[in-house]
C-alpha cells in the first residue's frame, strides 16, 4: 500500500516536470551535493511573463562595474605618476610631457622674437619714411633758394683761399679771417646827400659813432645786454630802460632804470629775480615781457614784468645752445632774440642747416614759431646779429676798433647779400647789438661799456 502511494507521487511529480516542460519548453532538471553533502535534485523553468530578474542581474552588473572601476583607477595612478618608479609607461608619459611643455615654450621665444623683429622692420619704415620726407623738403628748398651772389666789387679780396665769385661767408679761413677782412673793407659811409626820409622802414645806410652811456663797476658787467620796450605795458612806462650783466654761471638779476639818466648814474628802480637762470646776451624786451633763453637748453622763456613770473615756455626746435653755434666772440650766444617793427625774432642755427645762420619769426604770446628762413651766412664767422625792419644784418668784427656791417638777408625776398656799413668797437670787445625801434639806435655793450649808434635808414642808390 505505502508502496502505491509512492509509486503514485512519483508518477504525478514526473507527469507535472512533463506537463510543465511542454508547457514552457525550457525546463532543465539539475542534481548535486549541498554543503552537508547530502543529494540535492532541483529543476528550472523560464517564466513566463518576465524576460529577465532585474535583481539578480543587478548584482552582477554591478560586480562587473566594481571590476572595471578598478582597472581604471589603475589607469589613473599610472598616468599620474603614482606607480612605483621603474615603470616603463610612466616614464615614458612623463618624458612625452616634459618634451611637450620644451616645445611649447620653444614656439613661444619664436613667436616674441618675430615679433620684436616686426616692430623694429616697422620702426625701420617709419624712419625712412621720415627721412624721405625730409629730403624732399630739402629738395624743394634747394630748388627755391637762390643761388650765392658775388661780393660787389669794392670788397676786397685779399685772401687767395677764396674762389672767384664765391660768398666769403662760407670760408673756412683761420681765426684771424675775420678780424682781416674787417680792418680792409671800412669803406667811406654813404654821401648824406639827398638824404632819406628816416621815419619809415629801409635798408640800413650808415651807423653813426658810439656813444657811451655807462661803464660797469665790476667784472660781472664785462658784458652784458641792455634793452627798452617798444610797446611797454602797465605798471612800466616807454623810457623804463632794462639791463642784465650776464657774467657768472647763475645770471638771475634784472634791473630796471626808470629813463636814461638814471641808468647813466647807476641807480635802478626796480630790480627782479629771474625764476630761472639766463643764457648769455641774447635777452629782448617786448609788450611787457623779457624774452630770454634757459641756461644750458634750446628752452625759451617769457617772463612777464607785471606778474613777476614765467607766462611761456617752449623748446626752439634743434636749435644748438651752450656753445654749439655762437657768434664769434662766444659766450654761449647760441641763440639770440631781436625785436624790430615787425614785431618778435630769434636768430640761431641748427645741425641740419650745417652752423648757417637760420631765423624764425615767434608768436609773442606762446612763443611758436610762425615762420622760418635759412640763410647762407655762418653764424660763427659774424661776431653779432640785430633785425630792422624785417631784415637781417650782420657785424664782421667784435674787436677791430673799425669794422662793418657785411651781410643783410632779407625775409621779403629771402636774398642775402654783401654789405660795407662802417662800424666802430670804440672799446675792443662787443658782446651785444641790438636795435631799438622806439630810439632809432642800435644799443651795445663793448667791455664794460653801455653804448649806443644812430642809425639811418633809407633806400640804396
């Protein structure tokens, strides 16, 4: 009977493997030991609604991630160098860095020098263009300049340097050139006949004698400069006379003399001090203001007398100073002002035009210059210069007792030419000439001594 029982649940439970195996087709039957040892029979059937057990497969997949996870910090601590030393690859990454980072650096001092090498191509073209610039400046005033006239005839020539023709003003001579040619061209001053008309503006015919108004008390007045305004403004009145002895290396005092006989007797009324020290004798008074140069600079200074104080300043452009190109005698007279009818000069020179005297025209107020003329008179073979009625002339001799007035240029024609006015340094040393409009003179100063000349004016016959 227990017999049939079994027989019978055996064949129901192989009926139900047999049913279920039909009915799912994929059924599998699996035998084996449990830990304890014992026979184990278990069977497996596909479900039949569910593709997959998302918690079984999960388990897995996240094994299989952990393990990737893993490689991959490996990777990690390689690349970043934390393998034990020795390790090949990691050698040779860091050496594939390390050559990157030279090559990087390398292509960056390439890339600064192409570049200092463009910029200085570019300030190569920028220079000559300027200069491009400038030699066709050049070539223009080259072809507009006229050509240098032949002394007259009643100049002597006496040195066998000079060649037929050529203006004396260019020669290279010795020293002694000047004060030669001073002593042989005195020429008897112009007949007074038919005088001219002496209260407008002409050539300048005759200079009288000297007359001396002063003598220096000490060695600071061995020279020195002396000038009245033409157009005196408040609180200064027309006969308010200036003088500066300009001897010393710090020259800041101004003196002022209320008219002539009181600047005879040496008593002034007003004396300043200059905020900044003067260069040599080329000072001028005009409108209310003392024109000077700066010492030691091509700087020019307005200083106005009412204010007591700097009201311009300006640089003359690439003029010489501090003894490039004085006037003969010397003392730093680089650059000199002058003041005639028609209105405020300097006259100096600069190295492009080669030490030739060049004259400029200045704005009174700011100090620009308004115009400018080269001429082809030496500055340091003339031992002064002074302006009267837009024309330029010069002195031959600062020392021959009996000198002349040898060249005038004119700013209406820009022509230069030779001339033999008479001129007299009664005392041997002249340091200034200029002209004074308001007087019809032309003041001085010959060692020590404050002179003056008449002058006369007219049109040459």
């Amino acid at each position: 009977m227990i017999y049939l029982k079994m027989w019978s649940l055996a064949v129901v439970w192989i009926s139900s493997l047999l049913v279920s195996a039909q009915a799912q087709g994929t059924a599998s039957l699996w035998k084996g030991n449990d830990r304890s040892g014992r026979c184990q029979y278990s069977f497996t059937v596909d479900s039949p609604k569910e593709a997959s057990c998302p918690s079984a497969s999960t388990g897995t997949e996240m094994e299989a991630l952990k393990a990737r996870l893993g490689l991959l910090e490996v990777l990690v601590a390689r690349l970043a160098g934390g393998e034990a030393p020795g390790t090949v690859a990691g050698a040779g990454l860091q050496e594939a860095h390390s050559q990157a980072m030279r090559d990087k650096a390398q292509l960056q001092r390439e890339k600064t020098q192409l570049q200092r090498e463009k910029d200085r191509l570019a300030q190569q073209v920028e220079d000559l263009q300027k200069r491009v610039a400038e030699l066709q400046k050049e070539a223009e005033r080259l072809r507009s300049r006229p050509c240098p006239q032949a002394p007259p005839p009643s100049v002597p020539q006496h040195d066998s340097g000079l060649r037929p023709g050529a203006d004396p003003s260019w020669h290279y001579g010795g020293p002694a050139y000047q004060e030669l040619k001073a002593e042989v061209a005195e020429v008897p001053a112009p007949s007074p006949e038919n005088p001219e008309d002496n209260t407008g503006c002409g050539e300048l015919l005759s200079v009288g004698e000297p007359v001396s108004h002063r003598k220096a008390d000490s060695i600071a007045g061995k020279y020195g400069v002396w000038m009245q305004d033409p157009e005196p403004e408040a609180p200064y009145g027309p006969g308010m006379l200036w003088r500066v002895d300009t001897v010393g290396s710090e020259v800041r005092q101004l003196f002022g003399y209320e008219d002539m006989q009181q600047l005879s007797r040496g008593f002034p009324t007003k004396v300043l001090l200059l905020p900044e020290a003067m260069e040599s004798t080329g000072a001028a008074m005009y409108r209310g203001s003392l024109y000077y140069q700066r010492r030691r600079s091509r700087t020019l200074i307005r200083y106005d007398l009412a204010s007591e104080s700097v009201a311009a300043r300006r640089d003359l452009p690439h003029a010489g100073f501090h003894g490039q190109f004085p006037y003969s005698w010397g003392g730093y007279t680089d650059i000199d002002f002058a003041v005639d009818e028609e209105g405020l000069w300097v006259i100096y020179s600069t190295n492009k035009a080669k030490g030739a005297i060049v004259l400029s025209q200045l704005d009174p107020h700011s100090l620009e210059v308004l115009r400018s003329w080269e001429t082809n008179i030496r500055k340091t073979t003339v031992a002064n210069a002074f302006m009267i009625c837009g024309r330029l002339y010069t002195v031959a001799s600062y020392t021959s007792p009996n000198t002349t007035v040898n060249y005038s240029f004119d700013t209406s024609t820009s022509q230069s030419k030779a001339m033999t006015v008479p001129f007299k340094n009664r005392y041997r040393y002249n340091s200034m000439v200029d002209y004074n409009l308001v007087q019809r003179k032309l003041f001085a100063w010959d060692n020590y001594h404050i002179v003056s000349y008449d002058v006369r004016l007219g049109k040459q016959q």
